[in-house]
C-alpha cells in the first residue's frame, strides 16, 4: 500500500506535464471504452448523446444476477484486498474483483480508487493477447473481466510450462510497453497464469502506470523491471531455455534495481488474508 501512495505520488506530481502528451486519439479510444464498461448513462443531454454516439454497453451481468447466483470465492483478499470470485453467466466465466467485503473505510477510499486504475488499465491493453480480456465495472466497488482456467506461475511446475512460455510472456510485456504501461509486479509469480493452453496472462494491474504520467526519467527503470520479473521467472523455471544475452540483462537489472517502490510489496506490508 505505502509503495502505491509513494507511485501515486509520482503521478499527481507529473500528470500536468504529462496531459499534454498523452495522444488525443488513446485518450479518445480509452474514453469510448470507459463509458461502454462503466456502463455508465450520462446526466446531461450532451453526454447522452455522446454515449449514444460510442454506444454504451449492457453490463453482461449485474450487482444483483452476482448477488443472487452462483458464485465462489478462489481468492480472500486481505485487509486491503479485493475478493475474488468467479461467476457463471450463460456460457462465460468471470472474475469478480470486489472490495465490497473490505472494511467501509477501505472500500469507499482505496477500493474504489483501485477499481477504477485496474479498469483504465485493462481498457488501455485490451485486446492484447496474454492480457484479461472484456474488463466492465460491476460497480463501483469491483471490477469484473473473463476468467482464464490455468495455473499462477508460482503453482506450475516447470515441466507443465512449455518451451513459448517465455517467449509469449516477453512479447505480451513489450505490447504492454508499446501502448504505455508498465506493470511493476510481474516478478510476483501469483501475478502470472499459466492457462490450460500453456499460454502466459499477465494479471492484477492495480500498481501500474502509465508511462506518460511519470517522469521520463524513471520510464527505463521502469520498462526493465517488468522485464526483469520476465526474466527472473524464467531463470528460475526454465534455466535450460534462457540464453546469455538475457541472462546477462537479469544480472544487469538486479545491480540496478534500487527504487523500493517498484519492486513488488516492500518487505512486512503484506498482511493477513480476511477469513
Ligand atoms: N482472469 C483470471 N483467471 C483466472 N484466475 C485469476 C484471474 N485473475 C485473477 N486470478 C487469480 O486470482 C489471484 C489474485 O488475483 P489478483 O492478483 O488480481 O488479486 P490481488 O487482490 O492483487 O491478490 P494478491 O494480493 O494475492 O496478488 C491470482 O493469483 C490468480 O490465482
Ligand atoms: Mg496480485
């Protein structure tokens, strides 16, 4: 949580530099797309009909059909944390990220404000194989996008990973870059999926950020420590399958690595799951 306030931080103190350099077509293609997930119906009649324009889309399912059906819990969150479920509707399986179990304080303030950062994430990198797909507000206080049947990395045994693994898991990162994000967590292994079809998605977007709204500055470190997540797996996986160049990026990236912040949770500010 400190690490996010610290890169939240970043983020207030840049963003007005930054908003000018974001591209006027992104910013026009995510706004589209955050209205049609939200599901939102504007107030005025000027965005009524602005919504109409870009189409709003029926949420696939609601607050209540989730409430009311089947669902189960495949991760508690802590004190902080979402719960996740997975919830069938029709033929589709999702993933609801909710933080309607989390204390009023938590829900109301952080939960909400990570709500709303996973969404504008994933709606920046959609369509990108390797990313969850279909991301939609359920409501204000959880996220929903398609569940992918698979393993984390931390629970896959290296001779269920095949030999593209890694090579697929480099390539979703370097899309991610190329449409201006950086994750900052993929070294944690709960943070990768291994699906049924042997296929790597990258998972849980709450600590990225968009490289436009930080300094240009930290923009390599940055890039290179979601590389380095790719690369530490892969050393520690699939050792026979790395070769020198990259194993040589590893140990580069480890010496430089000195910004606390983006190394994934700082030491002891992981807590307890809720029962
Ligand atoms: N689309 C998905 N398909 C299948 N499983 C998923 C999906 N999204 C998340 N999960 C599972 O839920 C777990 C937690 O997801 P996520 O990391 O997004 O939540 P979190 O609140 O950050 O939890 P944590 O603190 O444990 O990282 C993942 O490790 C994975 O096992
Ligand atoms: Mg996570």
């Amino acid at each position: 949580m400190v690490r996010l306030i610290v890169t939240g931080l970043i983020i207030r103190v840049s963003s007005p530099l930054e908003a000018a350099s974001w591209s006027a077509t992104s910013q026009r293609r995510v706004r589209q797309l955050w209205i049609s997930s939200s599901g939102r119906v504007s107030g005025n009649l000027a965005n009524r009909r602005r919504d109409r324009a870009v189409g709003v889309m029926q949420k696939p399912f609601t607050r209540e059909e989730f409430t009311k059906g089947k669902s189960t819990v495949f991760s508690t969150g802590r004190w902080s944390n979402a719960d996740l479920s997975q919830f069938q509707k029709e033929q589709t399986t999702w993933v609801v990220k909710d933080f309607s179990p989390c204390s009023p304080m938590i829900r109301r303030t952080w939960g909400r404000f990570m709500v709303k950062r996973e969404l504008r994430a994933l709606l920046i990198l959609k369509g990108i194989e390797g990313i969850p797909a279909e991301p939609f507000l359920l409501d204000v206080n959880a996220l929903c996008y398609r569940f992918q049947p698979g393993t984390t990395l931390m629970d896959t045994p290296s001779e269920k990973i095949n030999d593209n693994f890694f090579f697929e898991f480099e390539a979703a990162v370097q899309k991610m870059h190329q449409r201006g994000m950086v994750h900052l967590d993929i070294r944690n292994q709960r943070n990768v999926l291994v699906t049924d079809q042997g296929k790597p998605v990258i998972l849980d977007f709450q600590s990225s950020l968009r490289l436009e709204k930080t300094p240009r500055f930290l923009h390599e470190i940055m890039k290179e420590t979601d590389f380095s997540g790719v690369y530490k797996n892969w050393y520690k996986k699939k050792p026979e399958t790395i070769d020198d160049d990259r194993r040589a990026r590893l140990e580069a990236l480890n010496r430089k690595r000195s910004f606390w912040f983006i190394r994934g949770y700082p030491l002891g500010t992981r807590t307890d799951r809720r029962s």
